[in-house]
C-alpha cells in the first residue's frame, strides 16, 4: 500500500480516535455488566465467553496493551466470581476460566504485535521499492499502488489510476492473468504502460497470485535499460557501419586462424557473403598454396608476442572466381582484459590495381624513354641554361654526334641571328607563364655552315623540382622545298587548268561548283564570278541528261560503283541554249570533289546526222542495186532456161542447166542481202536452205530424192557466202544427176559447222558411189575444177572421200582469209 494510502488511514484513525476507544471501554462495561447480571442469577458457564470479544479487540487492535487489559480483565472477573460465588470449590474453576481470559488476550496480543511487524516491513518494502507494485482484481480493478508505481507513470494519487486498462492494452494482459490465477506461478513479461501524459513506458511486468483471487503485480521501469540496450545495438551498429565503409579490409583471426570477424570490403574483395566467411579457417580457405606458410608464420609471430605489429605484409588471397588479389596488410594483436593475446586484428589494403599501376607506369616509362630515343622528332629539354637531353634526332638535326659536343657552343649560337626575336618571345612566354603550343619556324645556324629550318615548340616541365623547358622541333628544310615546288607545281596546273581547250569545273560533294575556268565560262554564258561558289552543277542539266547526272554522281561518291568517266549529254547554257558536249569527269584522290571537263561537240553532231541520213540513203540505194542484180540474174536464169527449151542436144542442155543454177545461185545472195538489215553478211542457214529447196525444185522431175541440211547459226560476208553458194550448187546437182544413176529416191545431206576457228562444209549423199580415178579423172570438167578454185578463193582446203558413200568436205577458216 502506498504511503498516501496508509497516510489517509492514520488520518481517518485519528478522527476516529475516540470510537476506537470508547467502543472498547463500552463492550468491556457491558461485557461485565453481563457477566455481574449472570452472577446474579446463578449463570457461571457463558460468563467468561462474553469477555472474549473485548479482550481480543483491544489486544489485536492495541497488541501493546493487550496483555494488561487481558490481565486487568481476567483479574476483574476472579474478583467478581469471589464476590458472587465465596463458595471455594468454584475458585479453581474461576482462577482457569481468568487464566484463559489472560491467555487469549496474552496470545492475540502476540499475533497482533508479530503481524504489525509484519505488516510494517512489507510497508517499507511496499513503499521504499524500487519496482512499481499494485493489487489487482480479476474484473481489471486496481485496489492499491504503491508510490513508485504513481510516480513511474506521472499519477499524483491512487484516486486516478483506477483500471489496469489506463495504463495498459495488450492482448497479452489476459492470458498472463489467467496463466498466473491458474498456475498459481509468478509470470513476467516486458510490455509497455502508457503513462498519463500519454507517452509509453517499457516496463517488466511479473504477476502473482494473491488471497481473494486477486493478483498482485509488480512493475520495473526498463526504460533506461532498453535505452541503454538501444544504444549499445546503435554503437554496435555504428560500429559495424564504420567498419564496413572503411575502405580496407578489416579482419579478425584467432589462434586457430579462424576467421571471427570481417567488414563489407573484406566480403566484397573475396566475393563471399559474410556468412560463408565467418568460421573458417583463413589460411585453408582463403589463400593460395604457395603463401599459406608466409601468412602462418606472421601470425603466430602476433600471437607469441614477438612482435607488437606487422606493417606492410603482403601477400596474396583467393577470390570467390578463383583469381588471386594482392593485399598489403598490417596486423597487430587484439588482447583481452588479462592482456593476453587471443586474436589478430588484420587491416588490409587491396593493392592488385596499384601494383599493375606501378607496372604499367614503369612500363610506361620506359615506352616513353623507348619513344623518346626512338622517334623521328627531335628534343631536347634545357634547365637553368643547360641542355641537359638531347635524344638521338636532335644530334642529327644539330649535326653533333654527342651532348657535350653541344655543350661546347652557347645555345644562341646554334639560332640564326633571323630567328633569335621569335625565340626570345616564345621563352618570355613561358617565364610568364603564358605559352603556345603551335610550332613555330626557326632558322639554325649550325657548325658545319648550313642554316636548315625547323619547326619548334617549347613547353614548360621540371626536372628535379626544378623549372625545366621541353622543346621538340623537326627539320622541314625539305618540306620547304617540296612547299615551293609544290606551289611552283600549283600554278602551272593553274595555268594550264586555265589555259585547257576544254572547258573545265571542279566541283564539291553538293554538287557546287567551286572553280571554273574561261572555257566553261565561255560554254556557260556566264562570268566566272557568277558561277564559282554560287552556281550548282545540276543548274546547267534537264530531264534525263539531269537524272543521270546525279545518279552518277551519288554513285561515284557515295557507292564507290562502277560507273563511266566519259559520257555525252545535253549542256544548257544560259539563255536556254543546248550544246551536245562529252562529259568527262572523275574524282579527285583523297577528296570527294569531282574534275569535270567538256568538249562541246554540237557541230561533230551535225555532221554526224548529216552523214548518217547519207548513209541511209546509201544503204537505200545499194539494196536497190542488190535487188537489181538478183532481178537481172533472175532474168538471165530465165533467158537460159527459155534457150534450152530449144535445144535438142543433151549435154548442151546439161550445160545450160548448169549455168542457170549457178546464176541462181548468185542471185540469192543478192536477194539475202537486199532482204537483210545487214549488207555487209547473210545468214548463211537461210541461204543454203533456200538454195537447196530450188536445186532440189529444178531437178523435181527426174527422180524422188531428199535434200537435207544441218546449218549453224552462221553469217558470212558477200565474198564468201558467193564461193560457198556456187559450190554448194556444183556438189549437189553432181550428187543429184550422178549419184543416183538406176535409182527413184535418195538422199543428199548438206552441213555447215563451227569448229573452233574453222567452218567444214560437207556434202554427202548415200547414192552409188564413184571410185577416187573417177573424180580424179573429172578434175578437169568445170564442175570439180570450179569447187577447187572457189575453195582456194576462199582460203579453204576441198577434199573427198568415196567408199560407199561419196562426201565431199570444204574446210575454210571463219573470218576466210584470201589467199
């Protein structure tokens, strides 16, 4: 019970101060008064229970009094028993019934005192407690709280925390409520009360069984343990983040070398989780073969004592990809409040990247010296007055063979007197701190009396912390020249750009004309200011002769096809006038501009207009002349064919048979030509085709036979289709009239072949056949004799072959050559 409370029961015992003093008196008189009345009508057996009440009142009320008023009580009753029953049997019966009297109130008083002890140090425990306690029944009511408990959650009296439910709701209120009232075991749980102001409190809460099925709670602020606890999980928090943003490894091994403790960088340059690192053994998991002994051998050198630290230690470990990081550790032990040592304390820097920067700065500089020594530049650097470099081109610039043989002559003396201002104002420069970079051009003046140019740069440097100047410089002397012949070279392609017959442009990708020469100004109509820079090369072209223009030009320079350098087209001067010109035109190497020249040749094309309409009328003519030939020899045919109606004679019938289809045979080509497009050759399968059909027509009568022909697509020109016509006639009519003596049918094949450079004309028929005597024999006759000088005419080779067919072959070359 809280002091509060047990303040306002002594008050309201101090008001009350004289009930509980009369009361007692009160009861005691009329206790006697009773137990007189008793006396007087003989009643001795219920006498003594009605002093009981008194006695025990008083003593447990007043337990320091109790004794003495149970004695004064127990006296007063023997006193009355003497006075009302004298007789002395009754007075051992009195002296017991005082002696109980006296007892009870002796033994209640007792009690009474022990509980008031009791009760007086559980007050001091219940008000001096540290920890909030409370009573409480089952419906939620609080009965009593002490003063902590008030002050624990800002209440000024009991009066205002009447219900557990004010200062807590949790779920968990009932079921440790019940758990306690049913095991009848103290239970506790850390929850939180809600203070008055509002604000929660975290508190232990333990409850335990009390009489009357109350439940007495005890409550312990935690508040400042779960701050400090908070806090300690920060600062370990804290802790923890600073190691894991450390930009080095952080690492802790025992004297196992099992890894106890390890950062986010360690994990992230492993390649491991956390989790897969802590607990294994450093050197077995994380660590190469050849360097586990070397690590092993320091560490225990930090766990012996040896040494107090270890400081670049470097050695190798492996990664979760297998690959090897070098790592620059410093180790230093970790002691415990003994100081002893039980573990080590890695800090490792990652230094794979640095030391392959290291390498490559090495071997950076050694390209640099290689470059340096090696490059067809030259330079030198200069420090406080002094050439102290010169690599090898420089020498050779400078005409010396080493530095100190430069060192021998001043550093102006080697600058023409020319050049000596450009030099000055370039090293002022760069005392100023203002320099260019440019090249500039500097006279020398060198031992051996030559004065070559070179281009030179200087630029600021140190050596050796001090001030330094780098100068690179190249001997253009060449260039120079090559510049002047160049530009020499340059006006005389001027010039004769200029001066060319042809009028010439050049233009640029856009088709912008960009230089021009008098010639094209004179084809175009316009001034050659009108036309460099402001005209485009499409201006001056239309329909057609534009498209094609351009689909050239985009294919020249974007493509890179195949397309023509010389072509004609249309030129449209200004005025709208139209020049046929030949177009001329290619790239120029290197570039993407175009050189075009023109040849305006309107005139030729007239002529040739001109002389094509007379060769038209030319061809006209000469067809004329061809038909009339072959109408002529037509005629002739006819005339001989007339007189040998006449004639009785066989052979002067024979022979004028013969001469008739020999001029047919001529006639044809004559028609051929003037039928074809080409006067120049026939189509040399149409004319022996339509030869042999009136060969075959003018020998109908006498018997049934069969021409057949196998011509290639063949064209001779009029001096060969002529031989090759008239032999054809000869063989044929001979295989007709001779071949098939006794005979009705038969047939005569004719061919005409290409065979590489050589065309084989065969005649073959399957008649009788005739023994070689005979046609050697008939050399002679004008028919055998006509085929050979035809075939020599046209360069050819007759032969014959007779077995039981008879062939006769021509073989001549295609183009024939005459012989």
């Amino acid at each position: 019970m809280s002091g509060n409370n047990w303040r306002k029961i002594h008050q309201t015992c101090r008001s009350a101060v004289d009930f509980w003093t009369i009361f007692p008196i009160f009861l005691t008189v009329l206790s006697f008064g009773i137990v007189i009345f008793g006396f007087l009508n003989g009643v001795k057996s219920i006498i003594p229970v009605v002093l009981y009440l008194p006695i025990i009142l008083i003593a447990y009320r007043q337990p320091n009094y109790g004794i003495q008023f149970s004695f004064l009580v127990g006296t007063s009753y023997l006193l009355l028993n003497l006075v009302y029953f004298p007789d002395l049997a009754e007075i051992p019966v009195a002296v017991i019934k005082a002696t109980v009297l006296i007892g009870i109130g002796t033994l209640t008083s007792i009690l009474s005192h022990r509980l008031s002890i009791k009760e007086s140090k559980l007050r001091s425990i219940y008000d001096a407690s540290a920890a909030g306690i409370f009573l409480l029944r089952r419906d939620g009511a609080i009965i009593q709280a002490n003063d902590r408990l008030l002050s624990m959650l800002g209440y000024r009296d009991h009066d205002s925390l009447q219900r557990l439910d004010q200062i807590w709701e949790d779920e968990r209120a009932t079921i440790l409520f019940n758990q306690t009232m049913k095991g009848g075991e103290n239970k506790e749980i850390e929850t939180e009360f809600r203070c008055r102001d509002g604000t929660l409190l975290a508190v232990l809460i333990s409850a335990g069984p009390a009489p009357d099925e109350q439940i007495v709670c005890t409550v312990v602020d935690i508040s400042r343990m779960k701050r400090a606890e908070w806090e300690k999980q920060e600062e370990r928090a804290r802790t923890r983040h600073y190691l894991d943003v450390a930009g080095v490894i952080l690492l802790v091994i025992d004297d196992h070398m099992v890894v106890r403790m390890i950062n986010q960088k360690g994990c992230s340059i492993l390649g491991y989780p956390e989790s897969e690192i802590i607990g294994k053994k450093w050197t077995e998991h994380f660590l190469p073969t050849h360097a586990r002994g070397k690590v092993i051998t320091a560490c225990f050198t930090i766990l012996s004592g040896s040494r107090i630290s270890i400081k670049e230690f470097e050695n190798p470990i492996l990664t979760g990809d297998g690959s090897e990081r070098q790592i620059s550790w410093d180790l230093r032990p970790l002691k415990d409040e003994n100081g002893d040592i039980y573990s080590i304390l890695a800090s490792g820097e990652d230094i794979t990247l640095k030391k392959k920067t290291i390498e490559t700065l090495r071997e950076t500089e050694e390209c640099y010296r290689r470059l340096i020594t090696m490059t067809p530049e030259a330079i030198g650097i200069t420090c406080e007055g002094k050439i102290i470099h010169l690599n090898a081109a420089a020498l050779k610039v400078l005409r010396v063979t080493s530095l100190e043989e430069f060192g021998e002559r001043s550093f102006w003396s080697y600058i023409h007197p020319e050049s000596h201002e450009t030099v000055r104002n370039e090293l002022q420069k760069i005392h100023t701190g203002i320099w260019s970079s440019y090249f500039n051009e500097v006279r020398l003046c060198l031992a051996d009396g030559t004065s070559p140019y070179v281009e030179a740069t200087m630029i600021p440097t140190t050596n050796q912390g001090h001030q330094a100047i780098q100068f690179v410089f190249r001997d253009i002397t060449t260039e120079r020249k090559i510049e002047e012949e160049l530009r020499q070279s340059e006006n005389l392609y001027r010039t004769l750009f200029e001066a060319s017959g042809a009028a010439t442009v050049i233009i640029e990708e856009d088709l912008m004309i960009s230089l021009a020469n008098s010639g094209f100004a004179e084809l175009s109509g316009y001034a050659k200011n009108e036309i460099e820079g402001t005209v485009r090369w499409e201006h001056f072209f239309t329909g057609a002769d534009l498209d094609q223009m351009l689909e050239f030009h985009q294919k020249r320079c974007k493509e890179g096809g195949d397309v023509p350098q010389v072509y004609t087209s249309c030129f449209v001067a200004k005025g709208g006038s139209i020049h046929n010109v030949i177009v001329t035109i290619a790239l120029i190497p290197g570039t993407k501009k175009s050189v075009i020249s023109l040849v305006d040749i309107t005139v030729q094309k007239d002529y040739e207009t001109k002389l094509k309409n007379s060769l038209r009328e030319k061809d006209v003519l000469l067809k004329e002349i061809h038909h009339r030939v072959k109408n002529n020899m037509q005629q002739i045919a006819s005339l001989l064919s007339l007189q040998g109606s006449t004639i009785r004679d066989p052979e002067a019938i024979d022979l004028l048979k013969n001469c008739e289809s020999r001029i047919i045979a001529m006639a044809l080509v004559h028609e051929n030509l003037y039928m074809s497009e080409n006067l120049a050759s026939i189509d040399v399968k149409i004319y022996i085709s339509t030869l042999c059909s009136e060969i075959h027509d003018s020998y109908a009568s006498s018997s049934e036979f069969v021409i057949k022909t196998d011509i290639d697509d063949i064209t001779l020109d009029l001096d060969t289709a002529i031989p090759i016509g008239l032999i054809v006639n000869e063989l044929v009519s001979n295989a007709i009239k001779h071949a098939f003596l006794g005979r009705k049918t038969g047939t005569v094949q004719v061919g005409l072949h290409k065979k590489a450079a050589t065309l084989c004309l065969t005649v073959e028929d399957d008649g009788i056949g005739v023994s070689p005597d005979i046609i050697t024999d008939n050399v002679g006759k004008l028919g055998i004799r006509l085929v050979s000088v035809l075939s020599d005419q046209i360069g050819g080779v007759f032969e014959a072959y007779t077995d039981e067919r008879t062939r006769f072959t021509v073989f001549f070359p295609d183009p024939p050559s005459k012989n």
